[in-house]
C-alpha cells in the first residue's frame, strides 16, 4: 500500500535530546553519589517515564521512587535544555517536503507531555504537527505497539499505510509489532542497537531511500 502519513518519534530522532538525558542523568545520579553509565543510558532508553526510573532505581537500589525523579529529572532538563536543544541533520527539509506534498505527520513519544510540549515549542514546531501522543496517551509503553497503532487511528489510516521514523531498537520494535513501515534513523547514542525489526535503516532523516518510499522529490545533495 502507497504510505499516506509519517510518525516521528522525538528523542534522538527530531532533536538531540539524548544529549540533554544523558546530562540530566549525570546530574541526578551525581547528586546521589551514582554515575549514570552507557550501560544504563541503554538499559532506559526508549522506555517510558516509570519504566525508566524504576530501571535507574533498580540498577543503583535507590532510595528514590520513580514518582519522586520524574519531576525532579525534568527541572534539571528544562534548565538544561536552551544551552543544548538542536534539531538532528534533515528534520526542517523533511518537514517542509512533507508539508508540501499534504502528508499528514504527527508525534508519538515515550517521553511525558510536559517535556514534550516544552521541546516542541522552544524548537518552533509544535503546530506543525496534526497531533503529539505521549506516554500519558496509552497504558502500555513501547515496544509495546500501542502507541503507533494509536497514531494510525489519529491518522485514519492502516498501520501498514503509515510510516514510522525512530532511533532506538524499542521504538522499532513496537513500530513493527504494530505493523507499520519502519524506518531506523540511528544516532550516536544508538548505532550499536538491534534494528532488525525495521523496514529501512536510514543513514539520516535526509536519507534520499526516506523521501523515494513518501513519493517525494528527494532533498538536494
């Protein structure tokens, strides 16, 4: 089937924002006498809010509950975030060619709404979007499929009709379980990880294999 709509998903894929987690994660855990490791980065990431801490707090047998870091992380990540914040090589030019050919695009993230709205809105795009599902939106995080088969119905379309576009081996795997088109855009925090569930791993969001699968005029070398 032709695909008629794009999800993206956020962290790692639209911006840098691994960058800004693995930050607030040093500084969380340094206030606690831990290092957050690469090892943990990987064991989190992809996951939703609770899923995550509780990882974080098994790994280091905190004290803390997973309710008591997630406001706590997200302080320290909106402190953070003007200084480091930037969108990852080819989001504008996908974006725009979207936009001109009338594909519908909309946002499915892990991450919580307020995080979310927050990087949405310092980075311009918020109203480019036809709608932004978070981890309060559904009950089973990724890689459960949930939330893609959520967004499929936001879009009106089959899940096999709508393209995923994520960075982490969870996102894949839940974009595939759903039964969509799965393209992997790997980052440097994610280059190592098993994306054998995707359709297509993406050297870029300016991948020209991207815009030829959307049917659009590929961006300039």
């Amino acid at each position: 089937m032709p695909l008629r709509a794009v999800a993206f998903d956020m962290d790692g894929l639209m911006f840098n924002t691994e960058d800004v987690y693995t930050a607030v994660g040093d500084e969380l855990l340094g206030r606690r006498g831990r290092q957050f490791t690469s090892e943990l980065k990987d064991a989190m990431m992809g996951l939703p809010p609770q899923a995550s801490f509780e990882r974080m707090i098994e790994w280091h047998e905190l004290d803390d509950s997973w309710e008591a870091l997630v406001p706590e992380s997200e302080e320290i990540f909106i402190e953070l975030l003007d200084g480091i914040l930037a969108p990852m090589p080819g989001l504008m030019n996908l974006l725009d060619a979207l936009e001109a050919a009338g594909v519908p695009k909309g946002v499915a993230t892990s991450s919580g709404r307020r995080l979310t709205d927050t990087i949405l809105t310092r980075a311009g795009v918020a109203r480019r979007f036809a709608f932004v599902l978070t981890c309060e939106n559904i009950t089973y995080g990724k890689p459960d499929p949930e939330i893609y088969l959520l967004a499929a119905k936001q879009f009106g379309v089959s899940p096999s009709e709508m393209m995923v576009l994520e960075d982490s081996s969870a996102g894949c795997r839940a974009a595939a379980a759903a039964g969509a088109f799965v393209v992997a855009v790997p980052n440097e925090h994610t280059d190592h990880h098993d994306f054998s569930p995707a359709t297509l791993v993406a050297s870029g969001l300016n991948d020209r294999r991207i815009y030829e699968a959307l049917g659009l005029a590929a961006p300039a070398d």
